[in-house]
C-alpha cells in the first residue's frame, strides 16, 4: 500500500465570477520513505499541490488517500488531527509567533497533540531538537533575535516535535545563504536516510531539487516528467548524533496533564505579548467592577442610614393605646376606659421576643417656665428610662434620669432643643431648674436635635421626665381622681356606692380575714394609687420586617392580661407606621436598583471593549491562526484559546475591580463622610458578571478565528 496516493485532482480558484485553475488532473504515488522534489516555476501549481497534499487545503475534485484513507472527505477537525500527528511543514516564511522564545515556538504544536505532555516533558523535548539543529544556545531568543538560518531551524526543529511520518517543506532554503541552505538539506537528508522520514520539498532551484532521491517536475498544473536520482553517501557521524537524539526525544513522553492547562497557558503566551494593550483592555472591566462595588456599597451604607434614620423617627415604633369607652351609643374617645398599666409594659418587653424595648407614657399639657419665660411644648411626656432606646434618641448634654428617680418620683427632667432655645437662649439649661405646674423640676440633660416626625410635628418641643413625677405631682392623679374620672363610665351603682368603688383596675377579691372598708371610709381616707393606668405604651420592633409579628404578640398578651374572652373586642388599640415605612425602604432601594444599574452599565462598556480588542487581535494574528491550524489546532482549539484569553482579561480586570472598588468605597467614608457598608453580595456578583462578560462578549471574536481556513490565513498580509 502506498503512502500517498493522488488520482486525477483538479484545484480551481474562484476569484468573483472569473475561475482560475491551479492543478488540471494531477495524479502522483509517493511510497513510505520517499524524498521527493516538487520542482517547478513560480505559478505552476507546485505550492498548492503541496497544501493539498497536507491536508490544509482540498482539492476541486478528484481522490486523495493518505495511508489508504479517503482524507477529501474528511472533517475540518480530523484533518487537524492528521497534520498534528503524522505532517509536519517547513515554511518558506519561517511563520514563527513573534515574542515567542525558540523553544515556546519549537513546542507549540504540542498543546495540541493527544499525548498531553507535561511542561517538564514537552521542554525536554523542544530543547533535544534545538540541540540537534545546532541552537542550544538560542533557546530564549526571539525570532527577531536570530537568523534567517536560525529562524529556519527553528521551524524545522517545530515540524519534528511531534514526530510527523511525513514532513513537507516549501522552499526552506529561498531566504538563506548557499551555507545554510546547504545544512539545511543535509539536515533533511539525515532525517530521511535515517529516521525514514518521508520528505516532500518544494523548489524552483533546480541544485536544491538534486539534493532530494526523486524529482517530480510540474508546469501549468500538470506533471511533465519524473527524474530518479543516485543514491548519496549518508553521513555517518551527524545523521548517528541526529538519530540518537531523535530516539531519544521519542522515548521521553510522560503522563498527561489536562488540556485547560494548556489552553491557559497558551492564552496567557498570547496575552504577553501585548502588555499594554491587555492592559488598557482590561482597565474598562476595572472600572465597571469598581463601580458596581463602590455603588453597591454607597448605596447600602445610604439605604442603611435611611432605614435607621427612618427608625428614629418612629417607623419601627408601634404605639399601645388604651380602649374607647361608650355610653348610650356615646363614644368618649380614645383613652377614655384606663385599660393600661406600667406592668403590661414590662410584660410586653419580657414575653414578646420581637420587641426589643417598651416604654410606658404619661402625658400633660401645660405652660414650662423659667424665670420670666414660659412655654408650652408639644409633648410633656413622662416615661422610664427606655424611652429613650425605645425612639434611639441620644442626649446632647448632661445625663438621662435612672429607674431610681423613676422609682423615687424624682422631679427631674430633660429638654428637647426647642424648648432650650425658647426659655434658655442659648444659655446652658443643666442644672437649673424650670416649673411645670408650680411643680419645680431640675434640668440634667438635654436631647439631641430630631427635627420633625413624619407628619410633621416638630419633635424637639418636649419635656421629658420620670412618669411618676408626672402622673403623681403633675397630673396629680390619685385614688379619688382617678376614681372621678372613671366614674362617668359606669352605671347601675346607687349615688352612695359610687365613690371609689373603681379603685381597682381588675376585680377585687373578697378578703376573709379582715373586713372591707366601707365607700364613706374610703373615701374620707384617700391613698395614692401607683402604677396605675398610664396613657399609651410606646414599643419598638426589632426590624422592620417584624413588626407584623410584633403586633401579633403584643395583641395575644395584653388580651391574656386583661382577661379578654375570644371573640370580645379588645380594650386597646395598636397603631404602626409601616405603610410610611415600606414607601420609605422602597425608595432607598430604588436608590440602591439605580446606583446598580448605572454601574452595571460602565462594565457592559467594558465588555464592549473587550468584544473590540478581541476582534482586533484576531485580525492581527489571522497568520498565527493558521500556522497553529496548520501544526494540529482543532477549531475548538482556537475557540478555546481566545476565548480563553478574553476570560483572563475579565478575571484579572475582576480581580483589580474589586481592590479598586473597595478603594474607593473606604475613600468616600473617610473623605466624604459618606455612609457605606460591605456589600459581598456585590463583590461575587460583580465578579462572576465580569467573567460573564469575558464569555459573552469574548464568543464571538473566538468564534470568528475558530472559523478561519488555515490556507486562507496562513496567506493573510
């Protein structure tokens, strides 16, 4: 069976509407071991027949078998196959990657070969070869470096790397001088006579052509005569020292390493030698990736102080009334039946986990003075301590009262700045002392400024004090008061059983020991009543996401303690603000959405960007592209390769986003004083959009050099 076996093959051009043909019924035998010279002039064909014969381009029509095998109708990607282990090509342009090292350009068709070598393994062997082809001291010199001798070595050293049974070389010595064209073809004669390799060169010299056993002369596509030469003398010393080294580059293969090794290598080869550009192409990911950061960022630091901002002025808040009472289809309003009590507070805050604090909340109304100035808040509250967690609002001076005067009815109080401005005027209020129903209280602290609440309501104007203080020295509330306020709700009682006889808020339990005092006694001898009703509760949530189980709990415990019946109406109200709080966080994150999609926007820029340099590149390595199809490369493997390239520069530019980002997320809190927090949420999806992009806009410009003819490439200017 012959080696190479052509039958009648035609090769046409079609240049617009006009048909050029090249090879006009060419049918050639070359046997195993075969050193044969296709000679010819310029134009007759002799090039192209050589691509035909290896398998870098096909022929118009006719048969061609390599080993037996019909490679016409084999697939793009099998003809790779067969170039990357059985053909090997010496061009007459060297084709060598430029700012590629000797020995990179001598191993690069291996990242293509099945073998799968080791780096360790395929270096070993790219150097056996330059060793061989007398360039043991060029290993890392660029081809701008060296020779055209050097440069053809080179090329020659490649054709042998993945021991090719035939090797094709299309006029290897028409850039050199009459020396190394001379190495040159002993070198092939070495390679012939003793490796069995088999040779195919194409010359117009007719002194290069004598060098080969067989001269196959061609003329306007045609083959005109066949001419055998004489046997030469082998020469022993240099083909022995070639074939032990050529054995043992063949025996030196080791275990395999996967083929994403390769292809990020490969990629990372081929990003290096443009630094610059690489560079400048990633810096548009940078930006996009630092942007969607540090607006992220910005954004949930503005979100977060909106939401606490929001909470401090009550959103979280859920406000306790007490129930509405009637009479004769009358309503007095709300607050008119004293349903609430200071323990409720405290229970509330104890068995409902999600409030995180509760406040009790006595109110009066009435003129604030000092010295000869007066005012009338907005709120005089009386409350504990926990008021002030309760609203998260801190003090601008002095000290907020303790539990102890709560406890004490200590006649102490805080101002809000209102009213500091109003009776002080710009003098400091702590330690003097103001009248609130000629009752005096000592100032030891004022709040900070709040401003207005959501509906408006200017929430500086406040007097803030122990609710004892206020409900018992005040308000002056006591048994008999309280008792006289209540009485108008109740009816049924003759006149002289009316008085006191609501002392209690719950009913009384009859006492067997001792007997009870009657009403006249009762009411000759008022007691003071403590911890009686208070006005409102004030709570807090613990988020806002919360709060529907808050009121839950809170309703199920003040119905247990006050001993509501299921299906009764309750004795109390709960107010929330959690329509004006949902407008409010829907607003801070529309914010957030936006500040997103205008980075969002810079790193599709970005991509953009990456898309163009891609395409650029492919059109500058278009020759590349078809030297490493022309060693073996299946188009996946140039999709792959570019691909992987644009992955890398989104990776890199992902990685130098997020410290940029970061870096510039800390710059705004410092210098700015901008609210910002860590969002690593927007540090992942940044991440993994930036190497999207890579993928994404990289495709096409991988598919497109994935998708070049090696012939076509290989003559692209």
């Amino acid at each position: 069976m012959e080696l190479i076996e052509l039958r009648d093959v035609y090769k046409t051009y079609h240049l617009g509407e006009i048909d050029v043909p090249v090879l006009k019924g060419i049918s050639l035998t070359v046997s195993k071991g075969e050193f044969v010279a296709l000679m010819g002039t310029s134009g007759s064909g002799k090039t192209t027949l050589m691509n035909i014969l290896g398998c870098l381009d096909r022929p118009s029509s006719g048969e061609y078998r390599l080993e037996g095998q019909d490679v016409v109708a084999l697939s793009a990607d099998e003809w790779a196959q067969l170039r990357n282990q059985k053909l090997g090509f010496v061009f007459q342009t060297f084709n060598l990657l430029p700012r590629t090292s000797a020995l990179e350009n001598v191993m690069m068709p291996l990242s293509y070969t099945a073998e799968h070598l080791s780096d360790q393994e395929a270096r070993r062997r790219a150097e056996d070869l330059l060793r061989l082809v007398g360039l043991w001291d060029r290993l890392d010199h660029e081809p701008s470096q060296l020779s055209g001798g050097q440069q053809q070595r080179v090329a020659i050293a490649r054709a042998l790397v993945n021991r090719p049974s035939i090797l094709f070389a299309d006029e290897p010595t028409g850039n050199l001088d009459s020396k190394t064209s001379e190495e040159v073809l002993e070198l092939f004669r070495q390679l012939n006579e003793e490796e069995g390799v088999t040779i195919i060169l194409v010359t117009h010299d007719e002194d290069v052509a004598r060098s080969a056993k067989w001269i196959v002369r061609i003329s306007d596509g045609v083959l005109e005569a066949e001419e055998r030469l004489p046997e030469k003398a082998q020469a022993g010393q240099v083909s022995s020292s070639l074939a032990a080294g050529l054995k043992g580059a063949i025996l030196r293969s080791g275990w395999a390493w996967l083929r994403l090794q390769w292809m990020v290598r490969t990629a990372l080869k081929g990003l290096r030698r443009n630094v610059l550009r690489a560079a400048l192409t990633t810096l548009g990911i940078i930006i996009g990736v630092a942007a969607v950061i540090a607006m992220m960022e910005i954004g949930r630091g503005s979100s977060t102080a909106i939401q606490q901002t929001i909470a401090s002025m009550g959103a979280n808040n859920l406000l306790i009334l007490p129930g509405t009472a009637s009479s004769g289809g009358v309503s007095f309003g709300a607050g008119s039946v004293m349903t609430l009590t200071p323990h409720d507070s405290e229970a509330i805050l104890n068995e409902c986990p999600a409030i995180k604090g509760a406040a009790p909340i006595v109110r009066a109304r009435t003129q604030v003075i000092y010295g000869n100035r007066n005012w009338v808040p907005v709120f005089i509250y009386g409350s504990t301590p926990a008021f002030l967690d309760v609203r998260e609002w801190g003090l601008a001076e002095g000290d907020a009262f303790t539990d102890r005067d709560v406890r004490n009815v200590s006649k102490v109080c805080l101002l809000g700045q209102r009213l500091v401005r109003e009776l002080f005027q710009g003098e400091s209020p702590i330690g003097k002392e103001v009248r609130v129903q000629n009752v005096s209280f000592r100032v030891i602290g004022t709040l900070s400024a709040k401003g207005a609440n959501m509906m408006g309501i200017d929430q500086d104007d406040i007097l803030l004090a122990p609710w004892t203080t206020i409900k018992f020295r005040v308000t002056g509330s006591s048994a008999a008061t309280a008792n006289q306020s209540a009485a108008a709700t109740t009816s049924g009682s003759s006149t002289s059983q009316q008085v006191n006889t609501l002392n209690q808020i719950y009913p009384q339990i009859q006492n067997q020991l001792y007997p009870l005092p009657s009403a006249t006694q009762a009411a000759d001898t008022p007691l003071p009543v403590r911890f009686i009703n208070v006005d409102q509760i004030l709570t807090a949530a613990r988020s806002t996401k919360e709060i529907p189980a808050a009121l839950k709990q809170i309703n199920q415990l003040l119905r247990e303690r006050h001993r509501i019946r299921p299906g009764a109406p309750e004795d109390f109200s709960i107010r929330d603000m959690t329509e004006m709080s949902k407008a409010l966080s829907s607003t801070a994150g529309m914010m957030t959405k936006l500040l997103l999609a205008v980075a969002l926007i810079s790193l599709l820029v970005g991509g953009v960007g990456i898309m163009n340099i891609m395409l650029v590149s492919v059109t500058e390595r278009t020759r590349e592209i078809g030297l490493r199809m022309a060693v073996g490369a299946w188009a996946r493997d140039i999709l792959q390769q570019f691909l992987a390239e644009a992955v890398i520069l989104c990776f890199c530019g992902g990685v130098a986003g997020i410290v940029v980002g970061r870096g510039v997320s800390y710059l705004v809190r410092i210098l700015l004083r901008w609210p910002t927090e860590l969002s690593l949420e927007a540090i992942f999806a940044a991440f993994a959009v930036s190497v999207s992009v890579g993928i994404i806009f990289g495709y096409y410009p991988a598919w497109k050099a994935s998708r070049l003819d090696p012939i076509i490439a290989l003559r692209y200017e």
